[in-house]
C-alpha cells in the first residue's frame, strides 16, 4: 500500500463500517472477521467476563486504521479505544479498559449542549467526523450546529461528501444571522456570476456529492495532484454569488451545493500511466541529451542546475511528440533544455540569466548530436529569451529575419519550451505551479506528470538510487531507469 493509500485509509474510516460486539458469538466469528481485517479477541461472552462493567452492545469494531470504538448512538458518544485484539494499550500510562472508558464516556455526558459534540467528534477522523454531524442533524440536535460543522469541516481533508444533501439545506437553514452577516460580507466583491475551480484525484469525493469549491485555479490544481497517481481533474465552473454557502479565505473556499453548480470546462490530467507511455516514446533522445548534463553550471543548485535541466528536458519532449513534431524540433528543444541554466550565478529573480546562458551555449565546445553543426538559432533564441516575458519572445520571432519564415513553428517551440520550464515549478511546491502561465491545451494536462517525474524519476548523475528510492510500489514503479 502506497502512502496515498495509507493517508486515505486514516482519515476514511465509516461509522457504517462498525461490526458491533453482540455479533461476535463464536471462534469462528472471530476468525472470520479476523480475516476481512478487523483486529478482534475476544467473543461478546469471553468479553463480559473480562469487562463485567461495559456493555457489549457499545463496543464495536472497524476494519480500518482504527480498530476499536466505543459508541453509544442514543447518547451521540463515539471515540476510540486503544484496544487492538485482547490487549489493551491505555492512553494514560497505567489505565484499565474499563476504567479509561468509563472516565471518557463521563467526561463527555457532564459537559452540556455543544460541548458534548465537540467532545465526541474532536479525535474522530474526517469521515466519521462529517458522519457524526449527519447523526446529530437527522435526531435534531442543532445547538449551535452549524459553527461545529463549520470548525470541524476546517479540520478535515477528506470524507466531506458524506454530509448528505439535505443535512446540507439544514444547515444552512440554521445559520445565524450573525454568522450569514459574516458570510455576506466575505464574499461582497466577487461579481454576480462567479468562476470556480475544483481539483479532484484518485481519492476525491466526485463532483456530483462535493459541496467544496474554491476562486483560485492553483490552489484547485493543488488538490488535485497532491494525492492522486491517477485520474486526476481540473474542474471549472460557474455559480451566482447568492449560492455560496461559506467562504473561506485561507485557500479561497467556497461551499456550494451541487445542484447550484454548472460545469464549464473538465481537464483530465494524463497520471502515472500517461507519464510510462510518454516516456516510452522519447526515453532514446532523452538519454542522449541527459549525457550532456556533464556540462558545467555556473550554478548548479538544487533549483537551477542539472536535476531541473534534466526535467525540463524530459517534459518538453513529452509535449514536443504530443504536438507530432518532428526529431529535429525535438533536438533544438533537448538543446535549449540542457543549456537553458547555465548562465545562471543564483536562484533569485534574474531576467539576465538567458542571455548569459545564450552565450555559454555559442562558445560550447561540445559537437551536439542530431545536428550538422554544434550551433542552432532556434535553440539560442528559446534560451535566451525563455527568462523575458512572452511578448518579448513573440515580438522577436516576428522581428528575425530568420525566425519570422518559420513563426508559427517557433512560436510552438517558445510555448512548449516556456511550458516545460513552468511545469517544473512543482519543484518549488505544489502551489508554486501557476495554471495561469502554461500556454498550451496539452501542458495543462501535465501537472501530475510533472509531480511525478519531480518525485520519482532518477535525473542526475549523482543517483546512484532508483526512481522509488528503494521502495517498490505496486502503484508507482515506472521501469524507467534514467
């Protein structure tokens, strides 16, 4: 089980999932459960006479993380205890089972109104704690529902689709008009007609059951590569103001009820299959340009150097055979990939670097492969102008005699070369790769790619380790030696 996995299991377990006790009668119950993944010692007979003072009927397991809870469901109490087939590990040092349980259930039952749901819920996982609102909704229990449900959805990353539709509506009905005066005011300058984006991976609730949306297209592309391997989504769509629940301004939030939504565009980014059958077709003129990472950097940092220069030439061959160029157009961009950086004397800001890495490149005493000579003006203009703005770039491909009777060809090399070196951002952080700037259809499908070369693949020469780092993943081992 792969760490996507294992973080999706924690936080997923179901209160529907919970075997109760009174089910346990004989041996081969136990071992029938045993094997299904429940972590069960003792029958309801064999436990009543370890346990005399807890009721079985309360004692209920889960094949999940958490194996065993406590819940009572007329008195809304559910955590879980630290039982794990027939021994019991006490949270407190020196506890009983039933000494530890009794002391819990009587400390949630003195608190009053609120305070014994908040009691309850603090320590479930995101799932059961959405669960838990649900059951507290359907039996009327709304003191002061909303705000739990407000500060515990904040805690929570996944499992936020089980808050049925309707306990939605209900919990809306029950904002206060302090709490809908706040809302109002979160959201008065967004326009009548507001754009949203939802990012969704392997894991996601589906669209159709998810109340969550949020106004920034990066953070929404954060969401959906940052668990998923596979089948990944960029969601846009558009909303009325008057529909958004709640917002939340640290990641541009807003709640929305489905029904409200209408989807405008759908971007199925290509996952761990689509990056093996990519590098399928360029492993050749890869391996042949990652060679000439011999080069010496002005500045070979973790950033900027041979690792980075390395990626950008693997995903701009990627987008160069998915645009069907031909092996010479992806020669002058394996070019530009390795020489791009190498003029470059930090990591900050320097809109300079190109030019100086143009001029490294022209005096390269390497004879590069695939040319009839070691020097090509399509590969000096994409590194020397791949640091300037767009318009800079454009405007000079219209303005060289050369460049000028082939535009159209360069422009598309300028934008899969610009897009490649964006795509690498991921290095930086999830949130450091700005939608905003790829430029083209296909790149836009390329963010988990990139978070996936980033993470797993072997780049430089100093990786003496596999892709996976020694840990093979039934999931995300790629045969793709660098």
């Amino acid at each position: 089980m792969g760490i996507i996995d294992t973080i999706h299991r924690v936080k997923n377990d179901s209160i529907s999932d919970l075997l109760c006790l009174e089910n346990i009668k004989t041996e081969a119950d136990k071992e029938k459960y045993n094997n299904d993944g429940y972590l069960i010692g003792y029958t309801a007979d064999e436990f009543k006479q370890a346990y005399p003072s807890l009721d079985t009927s309360k004692i209920h397991f889960c094949s999940g993380f958490d194996k065993t809870f406590y819940f009572d469901r007329e008195k809304f109490i559910l955590f879980n205890i630290f039982l794990f087939g027939d021994k019991y590990v006490s949270p407190i040092g020196n506890g009983s089972l039933e000494d530890d349980v009794m002391k819990l259930v009587n400390d949630i039952e003195s608190k009053s109104g609120d305070g014994i749901y908040r009691s309850a819920i603090l320590h479930l996982n995101d799932r059961m704690r959405m669960e838990y609102l649900n059951l507290l909704l359907e039996n009327d229990k709304t003191q002061d529902i909303y705000e739990i449900f407000m500060d515990f959805y904040k805690m929570s990353d996944f499992g936020c689709g089980s808050v049925s539709h309707d306990n939605m509506r209900k919990l809306v009905s029950l904002k206060s008009a302090a709490e809908k005066a706040e809302t109002a005011e979160l959201i008065k300058d967004l326009p009548d007609e507001v754009i949203l984006y939802r990012g969704e991976g392997d894991k996601s609730t589906p669209t159709g059951q998810s109340f969550s949306w949020t106004l920034d297209i990066n953070m929404a592309n954060f969401f959906a590569t940052r668990w998923a391997d596979q089948n990944a989504r960029l969601i846009t769509a558009k909303t009325k103001k008057e529909n958004i629940i709640e917002y939340f301004d640290t990641e541009q939030e807003c709640l929305v009820m489905p029904d409200d939504i209408e989807i405008i565009n759908i971007i199925e980014m290509y996952g761990t299959d689509g990056l093996s059958d990519k590098f399928n077709k360029v492993a050749d003129q890869y391996h042949l340009y990652r060679d000439l990472m011999l080069i010496n950097f002005e500045f070979d940092s973790q950033i900027h150097g041979e690792a980075h220069s390395a990626r950008v030439l693997l995903l701009s061959l990627m987008l160069a055979d998915a645009h069907g160029l031909s092996k010479r157009d992806k020669t002058i961009l394996s070019i530009a990939s390795v020489y791009h950086d190498i003029g470059r004397t930090h990591d900050g800001i320097d809109d300079d670097h190109g030019d100086a890495s143009a001029e490294l490149y022209q005096d390269d005493p390497f004879h590069l492969p695939d040319l009839t000579s070691c020097y090509n003006p399509v590969s000096e203009f994409l590194i020397r102008y791949h640091s300037l703005p767009d318009e800079v770039g454009l405007a000079h491909i219209q303005e060289n005699t050369e460049l000028s009777k082939n535009d159209k060809k360069n422009t598309l090399l300028f934008n899969i070369f610009k897009d490649a070196d964006a795509l690498d951002r991921i290095r930086l952080g999830y949130k450091d790769l700005d939608m905003n700037q790829l430029r083209l259809d296909e790149s836009k499908k390329m963010p988990l790619i990139a978070r996936l070369v980033f993470q797993h693949l072997k780049v430089t020469w100093d990786d003496d380790i596999s892709q996976n780092d020694g840990q093979e993943d039934d999931d995300q081992a790629m045969e793709m030696s660098m």
